[in-house]
C-alpha cells in the first residue's frame, strides 16, 4: 500500500486533501451533526404541540428553547441501569452500534462543492466516497444490529417484541429505498453524491420532477427506515411500552435518542442531495461559496419539518399493513420505476 | 497505518470465524459471523474495492445474516449446547477439517509465496469502482452474472410458492388477513363467532350465550 501512496489508508478515502483537513472535517461533521440534534428536538415538541392546540415546552429559556438541553443533561445524570436478566456487554454495546452508524452515514452528506480553504482544496462533506447511496445502505445494515442486539439483550418480551418488528420493518423496505434510488442513480451516470447534484446542475431540473415516483417511493421508505411514525410500530407505546429501548435508561437511552433523529437528519440529507439539488438555488442563482451549507442545511429542514407534520398528522399503522405495504405496493413500483428510468435513459 | 488496519481486521475476521464454531450460544455464534463479515469488508476496502466491501456488508451481514439472527433469536435463543454428536461425526469433522487444511496449504505454497516479497499489482485509477464492475459484469462475465440471476429467480419463485402453500391458494384467501379468518354476518348472528374476534370483544359472542364461544366465554366470567 505503501508503496503506492505517500498517503497511506487516508489516501484511499480521498487523493488530495492534506491529513490535518481530514481530521477537522470529521471534527466539524460530528459537531454539525451532534448540534442539530437539539435543534430538531425542539422543533419537533414545539412544532406537535402547536399542532396537537397546546403549547409545547416554554420553560427553559426564551419560548422553552433550551428544553432539549435540560433534557439531554437529565438524561446524562441519571444513573445507570440494567435489568438483572441482560447481557452486560451487549446490552452496552447496542447504542454505540446505533450512534456510531448515524454519524458515519452522516459523513457523506455533501454540504457543497470543492472549495478552495486554507490554500488547499476541501471539500465540504464528509467524505466523498464512489459508492455513495450504498455506504449508507451498508451502515444502515450495521444499524440494524443496534436495535436488534439492544432489544434481545435487555431480556425482556416487550424489547425483544419491538426488535423483531424492527428487524422485519428495515429488511422490507430497506429493498425499497434502494430500488427507488437506482433511477436517480440511471439519470445522474454516477454514484457519488457530489457528482449526483452536479449532474443535476448539468441536467437543469433538479431529480424530484423527473424522478417524482422514485422520490415518494423514497420518502415513504424513509420514515419506514428511521422508525418515525406513522411506521413507529418498532416503538409502539400502546402495545410494546417503548419497543426495543424500554429497557434503556440514562446516558444509554440518550444515545438512541441522538442516533433516531439524526437518523431522521441522514435521510433529509440524502433526500435533499439526491432528489432536490443539494447546495443549488433555483433559477440559476449563484450565490458565494459559503451559502452552499446554509442552502443544505435550510432544504434538509424542510424535510425535517414533513417528518414532524406527518408525525403529527397520520395515525400509525397495522403490522400487516406495514408489511403488506412494503412488499406489494412500495416494492414492485420501485422495480417498475427503475425499469421505465432504465428505458428512457437508454433511449435518449 | 494501512498494515494497523490490516492487522486489526485480519485478527477480527480470525477471531469471528473461530467464535462462530467455538461459542455455545447459537446467538453469539451468528453475531461472530456477522463480525467476521464486516472485518472482511474492512480487508477488501485495504484493497480498494469499495463496491464490493459495500456489497459484502449489504448482502451478506445485512440481509443474509438478518435473517439468521431473526431465526435464532426466535428458535434457538437459550443456551443450551448444539446437540451432543456421536464420535463416528467427530472423526468425520476431523477428517474433513484435516483435508480442507491440507487444500489450503497447498494453494498457499502453490504460489510460492511470491506475494510476501512482492508490491502486488499496481493500483489504476477507476479500479474496483462500480461503474468498472458492471462493464466486466456485462461483458467478460456476463454468462456466470445471468447464469447467478437465473438461479437467483427461481430461489425467490420459489420462496413465493411454499409462502403462499401454507395458507392454501383458494381465491377467498387474497381478502383475508393472514391468521385471521374472515367473519361473515350469518356466522356472527348464528353465534359461531371465533374466539378472540372483535365480535366477541364486542360482546356478540356473550350474548348468544348457546353457542361453544358464548360458553366458553360465560364460564370465565367475562371481562
């Protein structure tokens, strides 16, 4: 390896940023990530309880904006429990599984272009990497592992009722999300992520009009994947207590806490950079390189803000309902979808 | 730091694939597979074969592997030891583990262990990139690629059937609810409601007080 790189393993990852950039990238990629937890938080307890005709939290601080604060370092202070039938390790272990694939889908979410920082050229996002969708694909696989070892260690029938249910739920419609990025992928050439938006640019509309079955196949698989509702049955309160982290108290239920929302966060990102242009403006506007994140981080709230509407809006679903979804609706669209995409690309 | 990388996986995909024979616990043996596949992926990622790492831990610790925890969490969840085998299958394993060694030190030594001198082949831009894997896929190995789909096919065809066999292939069956058996209105007046129907939670099945289901009911006492 050696041998053929100065670079070494960093230089696999990507051929021309400087090591110390690397480092303040994945600093900066975990600090975003990590502060806007809160900020969803927020929005989500203000934003149902004005839906649901209350008035949310308005204690903390100026309008309660500090609640998620107060709530996190609740959650930190407390002390650490187990049941007496769990599996120590493994029970520990879960959330770490869970937090860290959050954070590193998180890193390929691109933020903007190549840019020119510190006299050497940076690009703003995690990494870059060629395979894009299925790295996230790949740590999504990983995650699951989060929920299910985290249900089955607790040892308790309500844990391991809402594991299973998850397990079930991402292996349906993770098939789903796939199948409804490939069209994307078919019109874009590519499956880098920066090379997803600049296909866009070059294409001039961005992915969600032509791709708009794709695009509701995507969304709707989405909520599926994070556990949101109205797919929240991993989690269902009335019937499991509180699914595959009834059991989680503390700083461990913190941690699948942060990873839920910013998994919720990951799947806005992807959305944004692959069906609604990522760092680009409408209309031909090219504003100043340091707009670029700001445009993301609006577009991706955006979405955020239509996971708490919906959240808000519809009732949860029947297990079978789900299931049945999955497979014979959302699945043979998504084939049907690629397969026309597949078509039409090759014709033009 | 890439010989770091490789050694921690190397010791990784060591140390899962000896768990998966040595744990007890069916549960432990499958969560040592699945790490031995992910520290598998690391190694092909050393190589610079991005896709298929990424394909590896979608595929195989994913969904395959997915599918064996949800078994073995169901089925074989306690700890109790895998059957006791007889001493004929131990001298069998042995066998079969002394020739499988034997076939693999030969492939090793085969290669002269030129490798441990040499840099290896030298790394091309674009190399394991998936855009180059599906060109050779739909050219040099298009025949095992269609030959693996085909196969493929007829494994979810298949799949399909015996799913749809266990709950017969009557047309009825499309409307109903698997593990729910429909309730016509007669049945319901009749009193022959099934037990744990929401007709009986309703109090339908109380009130015909003759039928199995309303006796049944009456003797517990309701609720």
């Amino acid at each position: 390896m050696t041998a053929h790189g100065s670079g070494g393993l960093l230089a696999v990852v990507s051929y021309w940023e400087p090591w110390w950039i690397q480092i303040i990238k994945s600093l900066l990629v975990f600090g975003v990530g990590l502060s806007m937890v809160p900020v969803i938080l927020i929005l989500e307890r203000k934003g149902l309880g004005r839906f649901q005709n209350r008035y949310g939290p308005n204690r903390v601080g100026v309008f309660g904006i500090m609640q998620p604060l107060a709530d996190i370092l609740k959650l930190l202070r407390k002390e650490q429990f187990r049941p007496a039938t769990s599996v120590g390790l493994l029970f520990a272990l879960a959330p770490v599984i869970s937090i860290l694939t959050a954070v590193a889908t998180f890193a390929i979410i691109p933020f903007g272009d190549v840019h020119n920082l510190f006299g050497t050229n940076v690009g703003l996002y995690g990494i870059d990497v060629s395979i894009g969708p299925l790295y996230a694909f790949a740590f999504g696989a990983i995650a699951f592992y989060g929920i299910m070892l985290g249900g089955w260690a607790s040892g308790s029938k309500y844990s391991f009722l809402g594991a299973m249910r998850g397990a079930a739920q991402l292996i349906s419609y993770e098939v789903a999300l796939g199948l409804s990025l490939i069209g994307v992928v078919f019109q874009a050439g590519t499956l880098s992520l920066t090379g997803i938006v600049h296909a866009q640019q070059h294409y001039g509309l961005w992915f969600f009009l032509p791709q708009i079955v794709g695009f509701l196949i995507f969304m709707v698989s989405g909520f599926a994947e994070t556990n949101r509702a109205p797919f929240d049955l991993v989690e269902a309160d009335a019937e499991l207590v509180g699914g595959y982290n009834t059991e989680y108290g503390g700083g461990r239920f913190a941690s699948y806490y942060f990873a839920e929302y910013l998994n919720v966060f990951v799947i806005s990102g992807l959305a944004t950079t692959m069906f609604l242009g990522g760092w680009l403006l409408p209309f031909g506007i090219h504003p100043p390189a340091f707009i670029d994140p700001i445009v993301v981080l609006v577009k991706m709230f955006v979405f955020v803000i239509v996971f708490i509407w919906v959240r808000a809006t519809l009732p949860r679903l029947r297990y079978d309902q789900l299931m049945r979804f999955g497979w014979k609706v959302l699945l043979p669209l998504a084939t049907v979808n690629a397969l026309v995409t597949a078509i039409l690309v090759v014709e033009t | 730091m890439s010989s770091v990388v490789f050694f921690v996986a190397a010791i990784g995909v060591l140390a899962g694939a000896i768990g998966v024979v040595v744990l007890a616990n069916p549960f432990y043996s499958v969560l040592a597979l699945v790490a031995h596949l992910i520290s598998l992926a690391a190694l092909f990622l050393l190589l610079r074969a991005e896709f298929v790492a990424a394909a590896q831990v979608v595929v195989y610790a994913g969904a395959v592997m997915v599918l064996y925890v949800f078994v073995v969490a169901y089925v074989g969840g306690q700890d109790q030891p895998v059957r006791s085998s007889g001493p004929g299958l131990r001298l069998i394993a042995a066998l079969f583990g002394a020739a499988l060694l034997c076939e693999l030190w030969i492939a090793v030594i085969g290669s002269s262990l030129k490798s441990l001198t040499e840099h290896g082949a030298p790394y091309t831009p674009g190399f394991g990139s998936p855009s180059q894997i599906g060109q050779l896929l739909l050219t040099r190995f298009l025949e095992p690629f269609e030959v693996a789909s085909f196969l493929l096919l007829v494994a979810a065809v298949g799949a399909v059937i015996l799913a749809r066999r266990r709950r017969g292939l009557g047309d009825e069956d499309e409307e109903r609810l698997p593990g729910f058996p429909a309730i016509s209105v007669a049945e319901v007046l009749s009193g022959r409601v099934p037990t744990g129907s929401m007709a009986e939670a309703a109090g339908l099945g109380y009130e015909v007080g003759e039928s199995a289901a309303g006796t049944r009911r009456q003797a517990r006492g309701g609720w």
